[in-house]
C-alpha cells in the first residue's frame, strides 16, 4: 500500500516513493509518495484560498468540525493506532499507541471547547476599545516522529479551530498515521477542501516551507538545531512561530525521600514511550546517601516491564523509532560504561533485527558523560550523585535547555518551594511528563519559543487587532 498526500481535499500521488520501516524488526511497513516543492506549494495555494471563507466561519460550525473529527479517530481507532504501532514502535498495550489515540480524541475535543472572546478595554462616555484576536492566516506544521499523531493535533486543531487553514508536514519515519487521519477527514467533508492538507519532502520542501511567502505561521516540535535553522531562515518575511525544541529534563530526589511510593510515577515519568518524549525525565539527581536505594528500587521496577515489539501481547515498551536513535543511544550508554558509570539495568544491545533496547538504569554518572549533557532521548537515564540540595539545583539548571523538571519528596509543599528555584517552562512536584489540554506548555532558554495548549496556546494561532470606537 501507498500512502498518499492530501492537497486541496484530494488524495494525491507522486512520481517518488520512500519506504517506512517498522523498527521493531526492520521490516518496511509502507511505502509513502514522497513530495516535493511543486506539491508544498499547490497545498498552501489551496491552503489560501480556503483562508477567507474559513477564517469567516461562524465559531460555533468551527467547534462542531472538531467534535466531528474526535468522532472520526474514534471510528477509525483500531486502524490509527496500528499504524502507529508500525511506524513508531510504541506498544499497543499500557501508555502506548491506543493511549495515543486517546490522547488525540481528547485534546481535539477540549481544543473545541476553547474560544477567544473580544476583549473590552476601554469602555467609556467618550471611547470603547476592544481587543480582536484575529486568524493569522496559513500555518504550515511540521511534527516529530515520537508522538506522530498526538503532536499532529497538538498543532492541527488549534490552528482550524481559531480559522487558520494547514499544511502539515510528518517526519519522514512516522508519516502514516498523520496521511490517513487528513485523509479521513476530507473523505468525510468535514473541513472544506484546502482546510486541511498534508505533504511529504526532504529537506528542500522543508527549507521552502520556512520562507513561503504564503505561510503566516510554523509551528514545529523537535530538534534545537533544526528550530534555530526554522527561526533564521523564518525571519525574512516575519512569521509568527512556536518551536517546541529539545529538553533533557532533570529530577531531583530531595534527600532521604521514601521512595516506594514515588517509583511508578517516576519510572513512567522517565520511561514512556522508551523515553523518546521531549518531556520525559532524563538526568535524575539523587542525594549521595540515596543512590543506592533508589537505583535499586528503579531496576527492580524495570525487570517487571516487558519490552520488545509493540505488537506483541503483553508488551509495554516498545523500540527506538529509527536507526539514527538506536545508534545514538547506544553509544551514549557505551560510552558512559567506558567513563565508569555502573550498568544497573540493560546495558547491552542485542542483535535481534530492529531497534529493540533494553530498559538501561546507569548510576554513578558525572557531567562528563554525553548521557547527562546531552538528551538522550531513549531507553536509558543516567543516575547523578550529589551532596548538597544547592549542588543539585544549580546542575540541573546548568545546561541551556529548560522543557520540564521535576523535584520528588515526601512532603510536596517543600518539593514545590524547590521546584520554583528550577528554571523550566512547567515544574512538577512527585510526577514528571504529565500534560493537560488546559494546562499551557512550552519551553524556556534554548527549549524554544510560544507555547501549546489551553487558551495560551491558542493564541499563538492569532494576531492582535484592535478595534477604537469614538463615541
């Protein structure tokens, strides 16, 4: 099967294809036609056209496209998530591709439930001055490929929500998922064709999207260096952005903390997804006294979750999403045991085809190793010792990176008086990698710029425009 692209609310194929591998055993699992500038720029042609008339829809017809299409990924669940399964790896069972699909239902629907009122004021005898927040215009999305579809909406929906028609670009690793949702939705007319379109491409179409004349707005989850190259070549025509960049989240254990009852919320806070999540904790700073008991209380969790292909019955954690990430983690880890970090849990790769790693608990890491300094972004977490709480604090504030952090105690007002000395767009306290619809979330220093979510986020979709009234 070949998946197509969707331009104009039709499917459409190229000349070029580009084949999807199932990292669970290196198979191909699609192959998908690739794009190329000719059809970036029909869809964002098609994308301005749809603009005015979408932009002038009643809000309430707006809210109502939503809630249909949360009714759709309902329909279309079973499907959706085995796509997602084959594509990226994580599981179907536990917090994998079904809780995925569950995830995008529901940030669809609270999505439709959010609205930006006019704001008045100034309401006098001699004026009235009110605030509009008004469409932007085309937003082009370009997603990751550890959470495909749920990130999909994440950008999707509050964009067609506020007015703003899109062209979504998928990671070339994960693109299936993302093609047929758009592809559902103008096969059920619940958008107006050019609402919502989706394309493929290299880096060509990428580096075209950035400086589109067409397109008001990107928004982009991923990489700090590929959101700088975005932001650069962005500026020429001054388009709005929210760049939701990389993390390397950082938890402290405050000293002496009972640990049995934090373990769950803290392995899955460090672990979904085989921690392929910009939110998930990733360094993990335990008071020297501590160490010991707490990566023994984490490893003896870890040997009670299966890990392997997502498919398979039981499973929990599924493989890295690619080659590219399994290497990367792989050597990370080498290279830790090499600098003297000892191996709690894995440590070892197999030569089973795929991208299939153990669950790796590694202690007695230092600053030195690319494991801490530098985000993994897999299934591994580095254990770091420290004497002071003030040593810990300044450590985890130390890299230029502030997504998430999280401090664990056994009493939560004194973690959260921590927590505020942490510099990070959301602190949590005795959970990690917890987001809400309703609840804004981004990133602070070089973890990018805007936010997602909530009202908050939907106005990143929107300029300001004031109405003056002389009375």
């Amino acid at each position: 099967m070949t998946f197509s692209l969707s331009i104009g609310g039709a499917p459409v194929t190229t000349s070029e294809t580009f084949d999807v591998i199932n990292p669970a055993n290196g198979e191909v699992a699609a192959q998908v036609s690739l794009g190329t500038v000719k059809e970036l720029d029909a869809a964002v042609a098609a994308a301005k056209a749809a603009f005015p008339a979408w932009a002038a829809t009643p809000d309430a017809e707006r809210a109502d496209a939503l809630n249909k299409i949360a009714d759709l990924i309902e329909a279309n669940a079973e499907e959706l998530s085995a796509l997602i399964t084959k594509e990226q790896g994580k599981p179907q069972a536990g917090p994998g591709a079904n809780f995925e699909i569950q995830g995008a239902v529901g940030w669809t629907r609270v999505t439709a439930g959010l609205s930006l009122a006019p704001e008045v004021i100034i309401d006098n005898d001699e004026e009235r001055v009110e605030i509009h927040r008004e469409p932007v215009g085309v937003v082009a999305s370009i997603t990751p490929w550890n959470w495909p579809l749920m990130i999909a909406i994440w950008h999707i929906m509050p964009a067609i929500r506020i007015g703003c028609p899109v062209v979504i670009k998928p990671s070339p690793y994960t693109p299936l998922s993302t093609l047929r949702l758009v592809e559902l939705v103008n096969e059920a007319g619940i958008l107006p064709a050019g609402v919502l379109n989706a394309v493929t491409g290299d880096g060509e179409v990428g580096d075209r999207i950035s400086t589109h004349p067409d397109i008001a707005k990107i928004t982009f989850t991923g990489s700090i260096p590929t959101g700088r190259r975005i932001m650069e070549r962005a500026g020429a025509s001054l388009k709005k952005l929210t760049l939701e960049l990389g993390g390397n989240d950082a938890g402290i254990i405050l000293p002496g903390t009972d640990i049995s009852k934090l373990v769950e919320p803290l392995f899955w806070g460090t672990f979904i997804n085989a921690g392929q999540t910009c939110s998930c904790l990733k360094r993990l700073y335990v008071h020297e006294d501590d160490v010991e008991t707490v990566g023994k209380a984490l490893a003896e969790f870890a040997a009670n979750i299966p890990v392997g292909n997502g498919m398979d019955e039981g499973v929990l954690i599924g493989p890295m999403t690619n080659e590219m990430q399994y290497n990367k983690v792989v050597g990370m880890v080498e290279e830790a045991k090499a600098k003297g970090a000892t191996v709690l849990a894995g440590g070892e790769a197999s030569d089973a085809p795929g991208y299939i790693y153990p669950i790796t608990i590694l202690s007695g890491c230092t600053d030195e190793m690319s494991v801490v300094y530098d985000e993994q972004f897999g299934n591994v977490v580095p254990i770091i010792a420290y004497k002071t709480l003030d040593e810990a604090i300044e450590a985890a504030n130390g890299l230029e990176v502030g997504l998430g952090a999280s401090v664990w105690g056994d009493d939560p007002e004194e973690a959260a008086e921590v927590a505020k000395r942490v510099v990070a767009g959301t602190r949590w306290v005795n959970r990690h990698a917890v987001l809400n619809p309703m609840v804004p979330m981004g990133g602070v220093k070089q973890s990018g710029i805007g936010v997602e979510f909530s009202e908050e986020g939907l106005r990143e979709y929107t300029t300001v425009q004031v109405l003056s009234i002389a009375k």
